[in-house]
C-alpha cells in the first residue's frame, strides 16, 4: 500500500513537510439543546453530516502552503481515515471520500475485540458490503475524507534547526 498523500487545492505535501502529523476531524452538526418549563429537556438537531479538521505537521521542509488563501475554499484530500460501522455487512460511507490509488475504502470485522481485514465483495453508490466473518460483533470501513472547505486557519514556523512546524484548519462548506 502507497504512503496516504496530503493534498489542498493544488498543493501536495511532500514526506519530508510531514515527519511527524496530525490529523484531527470533528463532526459538525445544527445541535440545540433547551429545557422547557417543567424542566425536560429538548434536543433539536437540524442538519449535520459535515466535518472540520486540524492538520498540523512537522518535517525539514515547509509545507508550501504560504500561498493558500483563507476565506475561499479548496478540495482538502485527508491522509489519515476515519471510520463508518455498522451491526450488519452493510457499510454506509459518507459520499464525500477519496478513491484515488492508496486511499481506497478498506473492510474490516471486529472479532473478539480485535480488528480483523476483510474483503469489500460489493458496492452501491454509498453502501459497501463486505465479507461476512464468522464470530463478528461489527463490521467497518475505513476511508479518507476528501471534503470541501473554507480554510479558516493557515500558520507556519521555522527553526534555525531546518525545522518547520505548520498548522492548518479547514471547515467543509
């Protein structure tokens, strides 16, 4: 399996930019929470199904991203996945996903507590099945985001050491 490559816009981050990395994703969602007189509580959920995500990396070589501009919005193709389960051999996947070699969706069944690799036999549009194994509590895949988002934070820092540290945070549109 090839290295997962970070990419903003036009931007590729090369290893030497990412030595050490971080990738973090928080769910977003439309959540409100009120009590109402007698004191029960009212949970509101009006949309949600989006994501943001702080990249922070550190390497001998900047990450390039001087030139990327905040306030408009790039396609940001992630390097560490997240994961989709379910009780079934059916998987549902966010549509917006990578699929470009090295960062294709993967199976797995959860045996035992442990994580086993299983084969993707099928898939419709979002859905994915997988390879029923016997003993399995769950089924999950793994995959990269790839979203579309308003570069809210881009900062970079160099030491005298030839070493550079770069922060950036994005919010899908």
């Amino acid at each position: 399996m090839t290295c997962p490559t970070l990419e903003i816009g036009s931007i590729i981050v090369p290893q030497q930019g990412r030595h050490t990395f971080e990738q973090e994703y928080e769910d977003l969602q439309g959540l409100s929470f009120n009590r109402v007189a007698n004191g029960n509580g009212i949970l509101r959920n009006t949309w949600s199904g989006k994501i943001s995500t702080t990249i922070i990396g550190r390497g001998w070589a900047p990450s390039a991203f001087a030139n990327l501009a905040t306030g408009t919005t790039h396609v940001v193709k992630c390097a560490i996945p997240r994961a989709a389960s379910s009780n079934t051999t059916t998987v549902t996947l966010p549509a917006s996903r990578r699929s470009d070699p090295g960062h294709t969706p993967r199976g797995w069944a959860l045996v035992d507590a442990v994580l086993v690799e299983t084969t993707i036999s099928g898939v419709a549009g979002d859905d994915y099945t997988l390879d029923a194994v016997a003993g399995a509590q769950g089924y999950r895949v793994t995959y990269f985001p790839q979203i579309t988002a308003a570069i809210t934070v881009n900062e970079g820092s160099g030491e005298n050491t030839g070493s550079y540290e770069w922060r950036v945070q994005a919010e899908e549109i």
